[in-house]
C-alpha cells in the first residue's frame, strides 16, 4: 500500500471535520467550499486538489464510512449478534458527529438509503424462511424488517444523544435480531 503524506491526510481531514461541523449547522445547500475552506484552515485549492466540489467531497465521506462498517462486519461475522454489535455500536459513538449529522441532515438523505442498502447485503445471508421460527414468512418481507428496524434503532439512538452505552445497545438489539432471525 502506497505511503501517503501526512500533511496530505491531515488536510483531508481536516476539511471533512470541516464539512461535518458545517452540516451539523447549516443545510447542505447552503454550504459553500469557502465555507469549508475557511472551517478547515486550508485553501480553496487544497481542496479541490483532492476532490471534485463538495458533492464528492460528501460522497466519499459517506463512502469512508460505510467502508469501515464492511469492515467491522467482516471482523465479526462469525461471532454472536451481540458480539458482532459491539464493535458498530462502539465505532457509531466515536463518530457521533458524522452519523447525527447524516441521519439529521435535510442535504444528506442519499446517507440513510446507502446505509439501509449496506445493511440489505450484511444482512441478507442471515435471513432463512425456510424453516424454524420464520418458515411462512417471505425473505424480502423478513428482510426488510430486520434491516429497517435496525436503522431505525441506530437513528434513534443517535438522534437521542446515544441514551445507552455501546454496550447496553448491542446486547438489546443482538437479542432482537436472535429471536427474530
């Protein structure tokens, strides 16, 4: 893997810290790259040296991100659904800023369809109707259950100022996801 300057990972940084605090209080829209400019301390040039307009700049944020939750999910994928939780769970706390922003943002909605797809290919393996618990019910209804459900639950509790430790959360929801999977 190709050593990357630190100087250049710290602008880049920087300026996504930059775009992040700007949505926390401003509409997308509204947003210009001088006000991203100006929030990171760096120029107009730095950052369209490393992306396109601020569309990029956002997609590939959202991008980094749900990478690393792929990340995390293929870490744990042979544990237990609490165990595997723990890791998102605790890894949604670190980046609280991004994730309330997202899920708050009027200019970010593509975030909670990209998320609620992410989580369609995680969890899809795990949904069996074919016997057990779920056998007359339909994959795609079972599916979007689960999936829509623990959106919704993550978009909760971040919306609600994470009310629970990570690990309160991952042991409620990895029961939830026994019973019903």
């Amino acid at each position: 893997m190709p050593k990357v300057d630190r100087r250049i990972a710290k602008s880049q940084e920087a300026i996504k810290k930059a775009l992040i605090e700007q949505m926390a209080e401003k509409n997308f829209d509204d947003i210009t790259i001088q006000d991203i400019s100006d929030h990171a301390n760096v120029s107009r040039g730095t950052i369209y040296l490393h992306y396109m307009d601020k569309f990029d700049l956002l997609d590939k944020l959202i991008e980094e991100h749900i990478n690393k939750m792929g990340e995390i999910c293929e870490a744990t994928s042979a544990a237990e659904y609490t165990e595997a939780n723990l890791p998102w769970f605790e890894y949604l706390k670190s980046h609280y800023l991004f994730f309330s922003t997202m899920l708050k943002s009027k200019g970010a909605p593509s975030f909670r369809s990209q998320f609620h797809e992410f989580l369609i290919e995680e969890f899809k393996d795990e949904v069996d109707t074919s016997q057990g618990k779920n056998d007359d019910l339909n994959d795609d209804v079972l599916l979007q259950f689960i999936v829509t459900s623990y959106v919704g639950i993550v978009e909760w509790w971040i919306t609600n100022g994470m009310p629970h430790p990570p690990q309160v959360m991952a042991e409620q929801v990895g029961i939830l996801l026994e019973r019903n999977l």
